[in-house]
C-alpha cells in the first residue's frame, strides 16, 4: 500500500502546475478510496520549498506596479495573481498533511479535498489565461502567502490561524466585488469560476477553524485570545477590513473574533452588507 505522506511530499515537490494538478486529483481520489496508509510513525523528509518552475517569476510585491483593471492585460495579470494563489494552496494543503502527522483522520480528509478543490480553482484560471493568449508564467508573482506558510510551519495552530483564518479568508471578503467586475463586463466563465471559488473557500476556512480549536483545546487554550494574540506575533499591520461577516460567520469565526478585527481594522467603519452568492456557480 502506498503512503498518503510520501506520496503527499512527491505531490509537493512536483515542479510542473499541470503534473502537480493530475497527481493531486489521482491521490486524493486513493486517499477517499481507501487506499493510502498513513502511519504518523513513518520517516519522511520535510522540505519549506515546493517544486516550482522558472516562470513565473517570483517578485517583491512592490516590484508588481499597479493592474489596469479595464484592460484586457489587466484582467489577465488579476486572473493569473488568483491562479497563482490557488496553486500556492495546492501546495498548503500537501505541506499541511506532510508536516503534521499527529492528527486524526479527518484532518487528512479534510487537506485532501482541499488539495482537489484548490487544483481545480487553477485549472479552471488557467484556462481562462489561456483562452485569452496567456498562460500561468505570463506575468511575475510575489510570494507573501508562502512566506507566512514557512514562518508558520513549526505549529499546526499558527499555520490554520494565521495563513488559513486571515490570508485565505481576506479571499471571503475581496471575491464578491471581483465577481461583480466580471459580471459587468459579461465574462461568464469567471462568473461561475469564482463564484466556485466563493463557495468552496468557506469550506477551507472552516477546516481551519475547527483544526485551529481542535490543538487550543488539546493544549488547554482559549481559542479567542489565542486567536489575537497569534495576529499580534505574526502580522506587521491588522488584517485590514471590510469583513464579510456573514460568510465569515459560516467558515467559522465566533462573533467576538469578528469583533476584534473590526476594532482594530484601519478601515472598520466599512461594512460589506449583502452576502455572497453562495452556491450559484
Ligand atoms: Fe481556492
Ligand atoms: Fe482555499
């Protein structure tokens, strides 16, 4: 029987987005079969950097000027940003499941399809760049997220908190207005895109509440303070509103959670009002 581990590494550590995408549909479709073992004892390499081709090309975020959203260049360089975020969490998802191996079942199941949902989020954009004569390589990217990822790695909890419950939840709150800019110019193939992407991303962020509560409990923790006070260690600046409260509600943020980022958000006094369009892909 082949490991989950192993072949979760080997997925990590593929340098080509369209192999790395097949393999990650094949394991997670023998991880739901049955058919991966997962011994928490076995040996295995951890490694910070997952495989990675030449394009694109990684940048300082300031390096990346400003996106002309009205222009057809500038829909791609936005569609090929988002491509390259979900590839990164492609990446989260494996590293994940590699890295912390004292968890339940559930855990894994949980990553797995996450790595599956996240794969078909930058199959989905890589078609539309594609389509529009680009491909995912076209422009230069930066690499915050995966910065967070490795400053995170040493602790389950910080890793859910604060690269799970603020980086891949600002997407709750931005996506809706991406929608709409789509939607105005009748680009119905992002519509649906993102609107998938919508849905599927409450589902993330609410594994890594449950995860991030799970280890608060194990250690005897409130999950609110501790919540606060990991923002505290890790970001330079708050995460910066406005929050989507309703969606943010269902991927699992306690009302008092909430509360503090609005408190201490730079722009608190904006408030998203309409939820998103769940489930309308
Ligand atoms: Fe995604
Ligand atoms: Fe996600």
């Amino acid at each position: 029987m082949q490991s989950l581990f192993q072949q979760a590494k080997n997925c990590f550590l593929t340098a080509d987005p369209e192999q790395k995408i097949e393999k990650t549909f094949e394991l997670t479709s023998s991880w739901q079969a049955g058919n991966l073992s997962w011994d928490k004892n076995e040996s295995i390499e951890l490694f910070d950097e997952p495989g990675r081709l030449p394009k694109p090309e990684i940048v300082m975020p300031k390096e990346l000027g400003k996106r002309k959203p009205g222009s057809e260049k500038g829909r791609a360089t936005l569609i090929h940003a988002l491509a390259h975020i979900e590839l990164t969490a492609v990446n989260l998802a494996w590293d994940a499941i590699v890295r912390y191996r004292d968890m339940p079942k559930e855990f894994y199941d949980d990553w797995t399809q996450c790595a599956k949902e996240e794969a078909t989020h930058f199959s989905m954009l890589r078609t539309r760049l594609q389509e529009m004569g680009y491909d995912y390589g076209s422009f230069p990217v930066h690499n915050e997220l995966w910065k967070m990822a490795i400053e995170t790695k040493d602790a389950m909890s910080d890793r859910m908190a604060v690269v799970h419950r603020v980086f891949e939840a600002r997407a709750l709150d931005v996506v809706p207005g991406t929608i709409k800019r789509f939607d105005n110019i009748g680009d119905h193939f992002m519509v649906k895109t993102l609107n998938l992407i919508c849905d599927e991303e409450v589902g993330h962020v609410s594994s890594a509440a449950h995860w991030f509560r799970y280890r608060c409990h194990q250690q005897q923790k409130d999950p609110d303070a501790e919540f606060f006070q990991l923002l505290k260690r890790y970001m330079r600046s708050p995460p910066r509103g406005p929050f989507n409260h309703v969606v943010r509600l269902q991927a699992g943020f306690s009302q008092n959670e909430l509360d503090f980022l609005d408190k201490n958000s730079p722009n608190k006094n904006w408030e998203v009002k309409s939820p998103l369009p769940l489930g309308k892909g």
